[in-house]
C-alpha cells in the first residue's frame, strides 16, 4: 500500500515538472520576439570607416640618366675702347758727341757736331756742312745772291723722325748761298702738350748732334747749367720757357741785341731747343 502511495506520488512530481518547463518554454519564446522588436525601432545605426586595401603592382627601378644642357647667354655691353698710347720709351744714359760741350747752355762753346765734324754758330757755312758730307734740305743753296736781310733755310736729320731747322745769314761781303754763316738752329719735338714722347734720348747714328739731350727735364736742365735769366709760362696751357742769353755773336756791343739758347717744355717734357748766335733782346 506504501509503495502505491509513493509511486503516485513522484508520478504526481514528474508530471509537475513536465507541465512548468512547458510553460518555461513558452515565456521564453515570446521575450525574445518582443525585445527584438523594441530593438529595432531603437537601434542606432553605426558607420564604421571601411579601409579598402589596394593592391600596387611594383614596378621594378629602371636607372635612368638624364643630361641637362645649360645654354650659355653672353651678355655683351657696349664699350668706347681707346686705342693705348704709344709706350714711352725707357731714358737712356745720353752720349755726348766729341768736341761737344757737356754743360747745356756754353755760349762759349755753342755748336754742333756731325760724323766728328764741328761746326760754331757764327762761323761754319753753308759749304762747311756740305763739305762734311751733312745732308742738308732745302732749294736755296744754289742761290748766287742774298741780300744782307734775307737768309739760307735748311733742314738736317737729327734722329729717323725728327729733322732740325738751320738758318744761314750773309754775315760777310758775300752774297753768295754757301758762303752764308751759321747763326740759328731749332729742333721741335712736340707740337702741342698733348704730344707723347716716342723718342730716346740720344742722336741718329751719322746726324747731326747737339750737346743737349733730346729728352731733359726743367730740374736736370737748372742742375746743369744753372737758373735760366727768364722763366715763364708759354702762351699754350701746360708750357715752360726757360731763356738764356749772352752778347750776340755779331755786334757783342749792342744791348738790344743778343745770343740765346731756349728750352721749351710741355707738361715737363722738352719740346723745342733753340740757339740763336744773334737775336733781338727784347
């Protein structure tokens, strides 16, 4: 009778138990589908950035060599190009001709001199440089007559380039051209203070010589022979004159006349020598 009683019971139990999982079952299948509803209607939606991997295909590296040409721009400006001046050449010692003498201004002494010849102011003559083989220029050598106011024009080589006027005068009874004396002598060795000096300072090998340098300064001139009896400025800008003088050659007793040597300069170059055996004193 126990035994019945017990089976009914758990029989009861298990029946119990079936019935409430069923139940269970049921509750549950219904939750989900009302959350997923409200879910829904709630949801916010979330973007998430999407990273898309691409793929490069690698090119293998090729050396390449590139060659840049500069092209080359000359600018070229315009220039005035002088022509450069002649170079001066450099002084030399100065050889004094034989029987010359060595002090510039010697009225004593005043004279040239050509292949050992020397001729004084106030005594060689025409025929006297002729004689001496002295290529003298000029048409009036011939002339058989010469009034006693005229005179005998000449022209001598004292270097390649540069000639020496001479003047004759008819200081004796003769009129005649070669008997006309020595009495005047100029070398110009620039026209103008813009000349340059292109010369040395020496005589032409077999021409006619002074004994004064063909290149001299005013200071070399005063140290040699001397402060002149008148100094002045030339007429040209740049000009120096320096005068010396004695008693002429012809009328030594005469104040108005006289016997001069003369030293022009150009911007400290000398550019003419004079002597003059008779001149007017002014």
């Amino acid at each position: 009778m126990k035994i019945k009683m017990l089976t009914a019971a758990i029989a009861a139990m298990l029946c119990l138990t079936a019935c409430g999982e069923t139940n269970k079952a049921d509750t549950t299948s219904e939750k989900p589908a009302d959350a997923a509803t409200e879910s829904a209607e709630y949801e916010e939606v979330t973007t998430e950035p999407v990273t898309e991997e691409v793929t490069t295909e690698t090119t293998p590296a090729v050396e390449t060599t590139v060659t840049t040409t500069t092209e080359a721009t000359t600018t070229t400006s315009a220039t005035t190009t002088t022509a450069p001046a002649p170079a001066e050449p450099e002084k030399e010692e100065f050889k004094l001709a034989e029987g010359l003498s060595e002090k510039y201004v010697d009225f004593d002494n005043m004279a040239l001199e050509c292949n050992g010849h020397i001729f004084k102011f106030g005594e060689a003559t025409v025929q006297d440089f002729l004689d001496a083989g002295v290529e003298l220029f000029s048409d009036e050598l011939d002339d058989d007559h010469v009034a006693y106011y005229d005179d005998v024009e000449a022209q001598v080589k004292v270097n390649d380039t540069i000639r020496a006027d001479l003047t004759f005068a008819p200081w004796s009874d003769s009129s005649n051209a070669r008997d006309c004396v020595l009495w005047r002598f100029k070398i110009n060795l620039i026209n103008s203070p813009y000349d340059k000096v292109t010369w040395g300072t020496n005589y032409g090998e077999g021409m006619v010589h002074t004994n004064i340098p063909l290149r001299l300064k005013k200071d070399e001139l005063i140290a040699n022979s001397g402060e002149p009896v008148d100094m002045h400025s030339g007429s040209i800008g740049g000009s120096l004159i320096c005068k010396y003088t004695a008693p002429s050659f012809k009328t030594p007793d005469r104040d108005d006349m006289c016997s001069q040597i003369k030293f022009d300069f150009y911007n400290g170059d000398l550019a003419t020598i004079s002597f003059s055996a008779h001149e007017t004193q002014y």
